[in-house]
C-alpha cells in the first residue's frame, strides 16, 4: 500500500523556521494541484521553543500579559492565518502540521479535522488515557462533559484548494503555566492538561517514543 504522505521530523525547530517550511510545502502542493498535476502530502512533527500564535479571528483580549511580560518569559507572540483562537507551543508538545491534499485522501474539511482527533484519540488510549471531543469545540478533551474538562490537544487549520496547513498541539510533558498566560483557544472556563498530568505519578514517554506512536497513529487513520 502506498503511504498516504511522507513524515519529516523537524526536532527542535524555532517556529518562524517551522512556518517557513510548511508553508514551502502548502505552496507547493497547491501550485501542482493547480496545473493539474498530483503532488505529494507531508506530515511534519517538531518541538518549538516557547511561543504563543493567534489566529486569524483570535482575539487579542485572549493574551492576559504585556509585552513586556511576554519578553520576560522568553515568548514571542505571531498572529497566522489558522482558524482558532490563540494557543501556546513550546518543548513537551508535539506540534504537527500535515500539509495534505485532501482530494487525494478523499476527506472534506471537517472529516479531516475528525481523523486527526481520532489519531491524537487512539494514542492517548496506549497510555490509559481517555480522550474525547467536546461539542461546538474543536480538539481532543478529557472529561469533556464534567466541569473538569480539560483541553489535552489543539487543532487550528487552514486550507486553500483542499490542501491543509498548520495543524495540531499535543501536550506530552508540556509545562503548562505557560498556558496561564492566555485563555486558551478562547475558553475562559476550561482548563488544559498533558499526557505527563494524566498519567502522574506514572511517567510520560520520551518525545521520540511519543512521536513514533503518534505518527503510527496517523497512518492507521489516514490508510497508510
């Protein structure tokens, strides 16, 4: 079976050089698939250093610090054309954008955003952990229906032409007071977890352990 995309493992990558590379990668793929010719996907894993995005309809009220506070802490702040609020990235995650010709993979927008859920999903489940979507939100939750719930992975896309860009954050061992600078997403009354929270005292894997299972995971789902 042919693979559905090829996976490059950018490591730890700061996120302008991050954003460059997908970007590379979207333009690519939607100029071929504008002169009729088929290109090839990509999924690409890294860790960033720490930085906050904001989405195009995100809302700066959702930043809860100064600049000054975020020069402090060492976070820069970029506002990219991804639907979603503003999120956090940083070392512990997995930040993974799958530049992907939807057509090829014959999914539409919003069974594609669900088949990255069910892959993020099926990895939690190899740790006991188990997640779940909310309704009218997007990413993959824990206890999304408890005034517990908590967010343990983002999703943020943004396509032109049937061709993804940006993706997903997953919190592996993720140092959350980071997220204490933002409401996450835009929610002021959810909280935001790890795998590393969820499975304490019991450790989290390695980040190389992590990225083969998840990356695994998206084969499976995607039909490679």
């Amino acid at each position: 079976m042919n693979e559905p995309f090829i996976y490059i493992d950018l490591q730890r990558i700061n996120y302008a050089e991050a954003l460059a590379i997908q970007t590379a990668a979207f333009e690519g793929l939607v100029a071929l698939k504008e002169r009729g010719q088929r290109g090839t996907s990509r999924l690409f894993f890294c860790e960033h250093d720490p930085v906050l995005t904001l989405g195009k309809h995100g809302l700066e009220a959702n930043l809860l610090v100064s600049p000054e506070v975020l020069g402090q802490r060492g976070v820069n702040l970029y506002r990219v054309n991804r639907g979603g609020d503003i999120t956090y990235h940083g070392p512990g995650q997995i930040t993974g954008y799958p530049v992907f010709d939807l057509e090829q993979l014959h999914l539409g927008l919003r069974a594609y955003i669900e088949a990255v859920e069910e892959a993020v999903i099926r990895f939690l489940a190899r740790f006991g952990v188990r997640g779940c979507r909310m309704a009218g939100a997007t990413g993959v939750w824990i206890d999304a229906d408890t005034p517990r719930a908590r967010k343990i992975c983002a999703i943020g896309v943004h396509s032109r032409r049937f061709v993804t860009m940006h993706g997903f954050a997953l919190n592996i061992s993720t140092d959350l007071s980071y997220f204490a600078l933002i409401h996450p997403c835009g929610f002021v009354d959810k909280g935001v977890t790890s795998l590393a929270a969820e499975l304490a005292p019991a450790a989290a894997p390695d980040m190389g352990t992590a990225k083969g299972f998840l990356l695994q995971d998206f084969r499976a789902v995607f039909g490679g």
